[in-house]
C-alpha cells in the first residue's frame, strides 16, 4: 500500500495517470510459501529483506520509498519467477496466487 501511495504522489508530480490491473502482495506471496513448505514461521522472516535474502537478491537501504518500491518489484519478479519455473504463468495467474484485486 506504501508503496502504491508513492507511486501515485511521483506519477501526478509528472502528470501521469496510473491505472493498475491488480495487486500483488509480495509478504502475503511469501507468507503462503512459507506455510506450505513448514509449520512454523520464524520471527522476522517476514520482512522485505529477509524475504529477498531467501532469493538471493542484493540489499537495499530500507525504509527509502524509491528503494523499497524497486526491492518489492524485483523480489516479485523473483517470486513470479520461481512460481512460474520453465512452466508458462499469466500475470492473472500470478496475481490471484499473490492475493490481487482485480
């Protein structure tokens, strides 16, 4: 939701209207995951960075908006990606999976 809010301030700032098709839980994506592959979810492994740690993405100084907007869109990808594996995934697909509304 931050991050969608900070989109919307940046996208006026430049007269540009945004119009999403959905929504895409990263930490909710990640909470399914974890619940299917054990019982329990240690504490803290449901932050941005722990989650992207478990990717192997780089880190990023948190709490910045424009970097945590592109630490969500690349743990996404990265998400979609493993999600998806060789196998062909509609974006509608992948996004009910993360929770969306459409």
């Amino acid at each position: 939701h931050l991050d969608w809010q900070f989109l919307q301030v940046a996208a006026r700032a430049h007269s540009v209207k945004l119009s999403p098709i959905g929504w895409f839980d990263t930490l909710q994506f990640e909470l399914r995951r974890l619940r299917n592959q054990q019982h329990h979810i240690p504490r803290g492994s449901l932050t941005l960075a722990a989650a992207r740690g478990r990717y192997r993405l780089p880190d990023y100084h948190a709490h910045h908006a424009f970097n945590d907007a592109v630490a969500c869109a690349e743990l996404m990808l990265a998400q979609g990606y493993q999600y998806a594996g060789s196998a062909k995934a509609s974006v509608k697909n992948l996004l009910q999976v993360g929770r969306v509304r459409l």
